[in-house]
C-alpha cells in the first residue's frame, strides 16, 4: 500500500516537472510554430466533425428531457434558458473535452509512446532537441487554444440542435422566444466558466497524453497501456477539475 | 602540446536502482581514434555510450564531450553540446512520421533553429543532405519514408543522418546488430569510410568481434573509392595503430589495448568475443 501511494506520489511529481517545462517553454526559444500549427490541425480541425454531431445532439436530448419536465410546471417557455445554461456552462466544454481527451490524449499518448519504445525521443535527445520543447509544448498551445474554439462550435450547434427539437418538432415556444430566452440566460460568468474550463481541460489532457506517452516502457504493450492511462486519467481530471471549477464560480454570481 | 581529447571519461560511476551500469570508468579518445566496445549483453556498453552524451544520470565521476563537462548538466545546457557529435541507434532511431531526407536534414534544421534563424530548407541544406545519403548509397531513398525501407537502409540513413553536421566525433551502438553478415560489412566499411575521410573520432559498440577487425585492418582509400588492407598500404599503419579495443563486464572495462594484444588475451571472458566467423 505504501510503495502504492509513493509510486503515485512520485508519478505525480514527474508530471509536474513535465508541466513545468512545457509552460517555461512556451516563452523560451527555440519555437516551433510549424509544429503549433499541425498539432491544432490535428486537434482542432480534426475533432471538428465528432464535435459538431455529439454538440448538437446534445442539445437536442437536452430539449427533449427538458421540455417533457418543464411542461408539467407550465413553464416549457423556459426551454431556451435551461438549454442555455446546461449547454454553455457545463456540456458543452466537459462533453467536447471528454471526446477531445479520447480522441487525442489517446492520440498523442501512442505517437509520443511509440517514438519513446522505437528510440526516437533519445534520438531527439542526441541530436540536440529538447522532446519537451519540440513534442509538449506544441501539443500543450494547441489544445489550449483549440479546446475553447471547438467548445464554442459544440455550444452554436448545440442550441441550434435544442432550438430544431423545440421549435419545429415540438413547437412548445416560438423561434423568438426560444432565442431571447437563450441568449438573456447567459451573464459574463457563463461565458467565462464556458471558456475558462476548456482551456484548462485542454491544459490536461495535453499535458496527460504527453505525460503516458513519454513514460511509455516495454515495447507495443505498453504504448497500449499509455494510450488507456490517458485517456482515463484525463478523463478523471476533466471532472474533478469541473467540480472545483464550479465549486469557485458558482459562488461568484 | 598534446591534442585535447574528444571525450574523456575519469572514473565514472552509473547505477540503475541497486544495479552499477558503469563501475570506475575511464577513458580517453582523441580526434581520429577509434574505440571498439565488446562485452555481453547487459555489460554497460550502451550505457557508457549514452553517458558520453549525457542521456544518462552519472553518481560520480567526470565526463568531458569536446573539453566540456557533461555528466550531470542541467539537459537544457546539454543540448548544443549534445548536436556536436553524431549518434547512431541501434535500429536507426529515425522518426517515422517524417521522409529519409527530412530525417537526415533534421540536424541541420535543428542546428538554425537553435541559432535563432528559422528552420526552413534552404537549396544548401538540401545539398548536404544529398550528400550525406549519396555517402552511405542510398540517394534514392530521399523521399521515401523509414518504413519503405529495409532494416540495414535504416541503419545507413543513421548513419547519414548523424554525420550530416560533419561530427568530430560518431559514436555507434550496436550498428550491426540483427543483420545479415554481407549487410553488416556493408555497413562497417562505411563507418571506416566516415571515420577516414573526414578523420572523425568513433566509439563503437557492437557484439561481433568481426567488426572491430575491420576497423583495425582496413582503410578507405579515397582516389581508389574502396577499403584497402592496412597491410596493401605502409603508411596507412599509423591509422591502424589508432584503434583500440575495449572489453567490458559487469559495467567494469576488464581489457584495454590493440587487437593484437586482445587476441593474445588469456583471460576466458576476454577470448569469448574473439571469433573469426567465415
């Protein structure tokens, strides 16, 4: 139990000093902005498409739920705001970040893995580039930026997908009310947990994925073990994080 | 006044966990010189040529890469001392994701990045690149990807790729590992090509005695374009006496001297790598 806890410990520790590098990189030469720039292809243009399916799906299933509990109230006309406030608040940046950390916490986990298992991060090492500065820290601006962006497409689909399920389909509100509704729900602290906690969840799942990656030891196992301890450990993180998040902004307003 | 060493171990010490990987080594190879490494699996011969370059934590001891100390430097500092000299992997360690000729263009580019100036590829680099392939015979592969390519190709694009910077210093682990014995001697003449045309520094692991043999008996003749028996060549003697072999165990050096003297070795461990293979 105690060589547990100081492996975890020790994991951790690691992990901060990975972190540590990658943010004092950021503002350190050399820079690699090609690699930026491909990284938020990868990510961002990459995870366009599941993000604009699950985002307005999502809104979808929120109107539905939604307007069956509200109506026993008589209050369906409040459909816009609780799609508003659910969507832009909580779904959209904790629903984008749990496909973006499966899809590229995985990804970036197995390519950092297998360059570790195949030699290729020493090689990195030998040639004189530092794998932090060339493999983390592209991948770190990236999803940082990317993750607000594509939480912002989710949260427009999203209540684009809420507004088809209550206007057209259910016809419980008019396309005016459903918009006015949806749009007065949001004040600046909305706008900032809908895009604060996505660049933080980005942060994560970067910095996870990496992490797995360059830890990767014994051969093709363990790029598969990498590849799922990312993608869990994001995804816990991605939930505590929403947790503390919400704890400090809910009691803003 | 004596020339300064290109690496120079002085006692080192590494341990793994509760393992010693190198026990009191030292060292010493000077421009031109050439260090072949025997010993069994698991002897510390891979170690001692990553501590050269500082990839591995040293407990005690000094390491001097190019006159300047490495062993235990923070790696930010190691970095631009690291590019100097070229490393050769064992399965290559190329990166897979990018072309033959972006691999062995990758220290060229890293080497303006880290100037400041910016990493594109210029008509000069990709000169030196064709160069370097056209050097190991494989110009043809410059857009082909790593996987396209056989294992002993892999090999050569390493060794393109790590002499491209002109390195006075190459150092090799285990580079003909796992390879056909006509692939393997493909490979060593080469290496004895690098280190006699450019007069390079080489540290060379490997487990078949048959490569250090070759390093110790031949000689790249540049006009004639191929390897010439040290014997064919009276002044070529004074490149044969700069090769030595080195036998470790245990992370321990247990022989030091010429090839000669290795072969009239009478310790057993010593005389087990000493095998002529037809």
């Amino acid at each position: 139990m105690l060589g547990f806890l100081k492996d975890l410990v020790a994991s951790f520790q690691d992990f901060l000093f990975l972190a540590g590098r990658a943010y004092a990189n950021v503002f350190r030469r050399p820079h690699y902005y090609g690699d930026v720039a491909l990284q938020m292809d990868i990510i961002g243009v990459g995870s366009l498409s599941i993000v604009l399916l699950v985002g307005a799906f999502s809104g979808a299933i929120i109107a539905l739920q939604m307007a069956r509990a509200l109506s026993t109230y008589g209050a369906s006309s409040q459909v816009g705001t609780i799609v508003s406030l659910t969507l832009v608040r909580e779904l959209g940046p904790v629903l984008t970040a749990i496909i973006v950390a499966g899809r590229n916490a995985s990804g970036i986990a197995s390519e950092l893995g297998s360059m570790k298992v195949t030699e290729q991060i020493d090689a990195m090492r030998a040639l004189g580039t530092d794998p932090v500065q060339k493999l983390v820290t592209p991948r770190l601006i990236a999803t940082a930026i990317m993750l607000p962006c594509l939480t912002v497409v989710a949260d427009a689909v999203g209540a684009v997908g809420a507004y088809l399920v209550s206007v057209p389909l259910l016809q419980i509100i008019t396309p005016s009310q459903y918009w006015n509704t949806f749009w007065r729900a949001l004040v600046l602290n909305d706008l900032a947990q809908g895009l604060g906690k996505p660049f933080v969840f980005g942060m994560i799942i970067s910095l996870v994925g990496c992490y797995y990656g360059l830890q990767t030891t014994g051969g093709t196992q363990g790029v598969g073990r990498a590849t799922t301890q990312a993608v869990v450990v994001s995804s816990i993180w991605i939930f505590v994080v929403t947790f503390f998040f919400d704890k400090i902004f809910v009691n803003l307003t | 006044m004596a020339e300064q060493p290109v690496l120079e171990f002085s006692n080192v010490n590494v341990r793994f966990e509760q393992t010693w990987a190198l026990r009191d080594v030292s060292l010493k190879l000077n421009p031109g010189e050439t260090r072949i490494i025997l010993g069994e699996a698991g002897s510390g011969k891979s170690t001692l040529l990553k501590t050269a370059i500082g990839l591995v934590t040293v407990d005690n001891g000094a390491v001097q890469l190019f006159g300047e100390q490495v062993a235990n430097r923070k790696e930010t500092d190691l970095f631009k001392i690291r590019s100097r000299a070229g490393f050769v992997f064992q399965e290559g360690g190329l990166f897979d994701s990018v072309s033959v000729g972006e691999n062995v263009e990758y220290p060229l580019l890293n080497r303006q990045i880290s100037e400041g100036k910016s990493g594109d590829e210029t008509e000069e680099t990709e000169k030196r690149v064709r160069d370097s392939l056209r050097f190991v015979e494989l110009e043809h592969t410059y857009d082909k990807f790593p996987s396209e390519i056989s294992g002993g190709m892999r090999r050569r694009v390493g060794i393109a790729r790590a002499i491209v910077t002109e390195p006075p210093l190459v150092l090799y682990d285990s580079p003909t590992a796992g390879l056909d014995p006509i692939t393997a001697n493909t490979i060593m003449a080469l290496i004895a090509k690098e280190r006699d045309v450019r007069n390079s520094a080489s540290l060379i692991v490997t487990h078949r005695y048959q490569d250090g043999e070759i390093m110790d008996n031949f000689y790249y003749d540049a006009p004639q374009e191929e390897l010439i028996h040290v014997s064919e060549r009276a002044e070529a003697d004074a490149k044969r006496n700069r090769t030595r072999f080195i036998v470790m165990k245990e992370g321990q050096i247990v022989f030091f001297g010429t090839r000669h003297e290795l072969e009239a070795s009478d310790d057993p461990y010593v005389k087990r790598f000493i095998r002529h293979e037809e």
